[in-house]
C-alpha cells in the first residue's frame, strides 16, 4: 500500500515552456504533499508543502510565480514549472503523507519514482 | 539549520559484510527516518524512529538514535549486491504531516 504516482518521469523541452508534473497517492488519502529538488549527487531540497484546498507553502529561496502548486484534491498535487529555462533541469520529486495517526504520531513519507527534466 | 549530515559520504564493501552509515543533526526532532534511493529513482521509506525510542530493527536493517548525542546509525547486516543504493537520514520537529530535513546522503556500494 502508500503508492504514489508520479508522471512524467522524464521530460525534455525547450527554453520557455511551461511543464506540468503530477503526483497522484494512488490508495490513500493525502493531505498534504511535498515537492523536491535533487540535483545530481546531491540531497533533496524541499520546494514546497503542499496542502489539499489550501495555498501551497514554500521554502525560502523558491520562487511561487515560477513553481505554481496546485492540489485540488485528496490525491493529486501538480507542479508547474512556468517559462522553464536551463537553470530549472533538475530531478524533481513528490512524497505525500498518510494522516497522522493516533495522538498525532508520525507517518512516513512516501515518495514518487521522480521526474527529470531538462530543458535545452 | 537542522539538516542531518551523514558520514561516510561514500562506502564500498563485499556482499555479506555489514554496513554502518551515521546521521547526526543539530535540533531537537520528533522523529528521525531513513531512506533508501536507487539512482534516479525515488526514495523508500526504511525505518523511523521516535525521539523516545533507542533502537529498531526491521530485517536486516538495526537503526539507532542516541537524542543526546544528535545521532543515528543505520546497519545493514549481511550486505548484497541489491542493497546498492544511497541512504538518507531525515528528521522532523514535529509529528503528523511534518515536512522533512533531509541530510547529504551515503552513497554505498557492494561488490558481488
């Protein structure tokens, strides 16, 4: 169980498209989702949180008019990389979380197989 | 900050040799998780441990955490080939849908 789901797992386009990720928790319930950024032989960065019928909220440094986030529902959050240039190819990756559990204990984050897009 | 840093960066072995890997961080957490990432792929979820819990076992992996020290160890017991991958530590201040801080990762590798 906890699958998600993320499409596409690699894109390449040119300078100045915009390029849509989604992330789907395939048999669960997510209310939140978490977007990353890997670039190579590095560790994730988090982008932004991402919350079902709520704005997204992002980490310092992220621009939000370039990385738009949308989660519409319980299991689907998309990231948008609007008028993408090269400086924007990277490894990106969602994870979403079940609901706490009792006493609001942790769960774990369960994560995409990641996007890779290049932009020539 | 409190993103974890894990030592060794990088890691060789021989299948069926074990393999430690530790994380420290700089704050308090509520939990601490470890993850494993195949190359470009995404990340699995291992283990994860509350700040009140000491050890835990799942298979062959044993995780520690030492709150006092800011510390956890990850062992992989009677390695093979397959567990090829690199490991992450992330901690997290609170419970529930927290976001994560990951650490720099252990890139290992096992020879057959």
């Amino acid at each position: 169980g906890a699958v998600v789901s993320q499409h596409p797992s690699w894109v390449i386009c040119k300078s100045g498209t915009s390029v849509k990720i989604e992330c789907r928790s395939l048999d669960f319930q997510a209310t939140t989702m978490f977007w990353y950024r890997q670039f190579p032989k590095q560790s994730l960065m988090l982008m932004a949180t991402s919350n079902e019928g709520s704005k997204a909220t992002y980490e310092q440094g992220v621009e939000k008019d370039k990385f738009l986030i949308n989660h519409a529902s319980l299991t689907l959050s998309t990231l948008t990389v609007t008028s993408a240039h090269p400086e924007d190819s990277s490894f990106y990756i969602c994870s979403a979380s079940l609901r706490p559990g009792w006493g609001g204990m942790a769960q774990p984050q369960h994560f995409g197989d990641g996007t890779r897009l290049s932009i020539l | 900050s409190q993103q974890g840093e894990e030592d060794p960066q990088a890691l060789s072995i021989q299948e069926g040799e074990n393999a430690t890997m530790n994380c420290s961080y700089k704050t308090s957490i509520n939990n601490l998780q470890w993850y494993r990432q195949n190359s470009g792929r995404g990340l699995v979820h291992l283990i994860l441990i509350r700040s009140n819990e000491r050890e835990k076992h799942s298979g062959r992996l044993r995780v520690t955490l030492d709150t006092s020290k800011k510390s956890s160890s990850l062992l992989i017991t009677a390695s093979r080939a397959a567990d090829t991958a690199s490991y992450f530590c992330a901690t997290s201040t609170q419970g529930g849908s927290e976001k994560l801080v990951f650490g720099k990762g252990t890139k290992l590798t096992v020879n057959p």
